[in-house]
C-alpha cells in the first residue's frame, strides 16, 4: 500500500499484482501493476477502490500492501 498526503488528507494507494477481469459492474478491473485508490478496505477480503474515474469492489488478495504509511 502507498500512502500519499495531499495537504491534511491521506490518500491510500495499492498495486495490483495481477489482472483483474470481471463482466460485474460493481467490481473494479484492472491490470497488473495498477495503482488503485483504495477508498475502503474495511471488508477482510474485497476492498473498494478508484482507477482514474471508475470505481468498485476488488478482491484484497490481489494487491500488495505494505503496513507502513508514515
């Protein structure tokens, strides 16, 4: 996970370690080494994010995430 301030906000970015291809509207699809805006990761398993203007659940496995966001 990146973390990124934009002034008083913290904004939380994931890479994609692999594609991602769903005909659902509610996910989220995209390629490997994507940076997805993660705007909700309360859920274990499908966190739902943002690349550029489109939006929608992702499944959490397939991103790396680092815990440091100091």
């Amino acid at each position: 996970m990146i973390c990124v301030f934009q002034g008083d906000i913290e904004l939380t970015y994931a890479e994609a370690l692999w594609d991602h291809i769903t005909m659902d509207v509610e996910e989220l699809a995209f390629r490997a080494q994507d940076l997805i805006e993660v705007l909700d990761s309360a859920d274990r398993d499908w966190w739902y994010g943002a690349i550029d203007d489109h939006e929608g659940w992702f499944p959490a496995a397939f991103v790396r995430v680092s815990t440091d966001c100091s």
